[in-house]
C-alpha cells in the first residue's frame, strides 16, 4: 500500500512538472535578450577522410602536438633542476628511516617550487626574449623556438661543463664527431646527458647524507646487541636522535642551500 501511494506521488510530480520542463528546454534553446534571439552557434565535429595531402600533415601536426602537451610535466621534469632535488629529498627521507613522514606530495611541491627559484633566471630569458615577441608578432615561430631552446641547453650545459662524459659516451653511441662547441651537441643528446648527470650527482649527494645517520644506526644496534636487547628494532630507537641531530643542525636550511649553490 505504502508502495502504491509513492509511485503514484511521483507520477503525479512527473505529469505536472513535464510542462514545466517542456517550457524551460524551449526556453534554454531558444534564449532572448531584449525580445531578440540569440543565435547560439553549433559545433559539429564529423570525421571524414583526407582530401590532400595537406590535410595529412595538418592531422600529424594535431596528433604530435597533443602528445607533446601530455609529456609537458616529463619535459620540465627532464630538462630543469627538479630530478637532482626530488632525488636528494628523497634520500634525505630513507635515511632518517621515516615512512610517511613528509608525505611525498610535500616533497615534491618543495621540489618544484625550489625548480622555479633556481630555474627563474632561465624562464625569465625565454619569456622575454622568444614568448613575449612571437606574441607580440615580431618573430616567427622557428625563431621562437630556437631562442627559447638556446637558454635550456645553456642551463644543461652549464651544469655538465666539469664533467663532460655523459656527453662524449652519446656521441660515441651515435658515432657523431667530436664536438668543438655547444652548438655542435644536438639537443636529443643533451638532453639524456644531462639527466644521467643530474642522477649521478643526486646519488653522490645522497651517499653523504646517509654516512652519518649510518653511523647513528651501527652506534644504537652495538649497544643493543651488548644490552642484550635483540628483539627491540634497532630503527625505533636510532629514529629520535636521527630527527634530534637533523633539526639541531638546521638539515631543511643546510640541504636547500647547498642544494641551491651546487646549480650553476
């Protein structure tokens, strides 16, 4: 009985407010302003095939540019101080043995904001000398992107400039000469170059910090083993005077300046 009266509540609702819903669609579609209707454009996206073969070029073109965006965050990533300081953070993390604490998403968005610090220089130059007049119409699009690549591979070169071996071990897999200069490099080994540079100097980095929180965690086990204290995990004990040395000797300050000092 209870079920006869709700549906018939809501065909009641239905049939009263269908007029109502007819009237607001008519409404919706056809909107006036001023007693004249507006002329809401139509967008129809239909597939068909190419007629030439400009079309061809111009769909690769579309399809190439959409993935280029997807890979965006990979390019900033790959190409800019962030992997050297999201690796030594992450370092800095396993060695004072804490799980969740800072999560990673604080990590990273430390990271990427220490990337802009370090990185404003070099976005600053691309920005004024390739965005701002290709915008303005001064330059063209070859020019644009060729100014704005230069300041990017300085940056990357810069870093690589004392020790050039990643350089010389791509040239070598390509069989290319030896180069004479910077423009002599192409872009697609630079790049590799420096990421497999920017990775050794994090492990490097990280292998000093975990020298003394290693020897924090042989000091507490020793004592352990000699008190006779097996079953107690060494980690629980050797975590608090881990965090205790860290923060007396300022560790976030220490690590972003040297962080900072080591990019040139």
């Amino acid at each position: 009985m209870v079920f006869k009266k709700a549906l018939l509540v809501i065909l009641l609702i239905y049939f009263f407010s269908a007029p109502m819903f007819l009237y607001a669609q008519e409404t919706v579609n056809t909107p006036k302003v001023n007693n004249t209707q507006l002329n809401i454009p139509y967008f129809n996206f239909n597939v068909r095939p190419a007629k030439n073969n400009g079309e061809v070029v111009l769909s690769l073109q579309l399809l190439l540019l959409l993935s280029v965006l997807t890979l965006a965050p990979s390019l900033l990533i790959l190409m800019t101080s962030f992997i050297r300081i999201a690796l030594v953070f992450d370092f800095v993390k396993r060695a004072l043995s804490l799980q969740q604490v800072p999560p990673n998403q604080i990590l990273m968005g430390i990271a990427l904001f220490l990337t802009l610090f370090i990185m404003w220089p070099t976005f600053d130059k691309i920005y004024t000398d390739s965005i701002k007049p290709f915008a303005d119409g001064k330059i063209g699009f070859q020019e644009m992107y060729r100014k704005a690549e230069g300041p990017i591979r300085i940056f990357m070169y810069r870093q690589m400039s004392d020790d050039p071996a990643n350089i010389r071990l791509f040239m070598k897999m390509r069989d290319l000469p030896k180069p004479k200069t910077l423009a002599d490099v192409p872009t697609y080994v630079l790049i590799p170059s420096f990421v497999l540079h920017e990775m050794t100097v994090a492990f490097k980095i990280g292998i000093l910090l975990f020298i003394p929180f290693i020897i924090i965690d042989m000091v507490v086990a020793s004592t352990l083993m000699s008190m006779g204290m097996i079953m107690l995990p060494p980690v629980m004990i050797s975590m608090p005077f881990k965090l205790i040395l860290f923060v007396l000797v300022n560790g976030w300050g220490l690590i972003t300046l040297e962080l900072v000092k080591s990019f040139r």
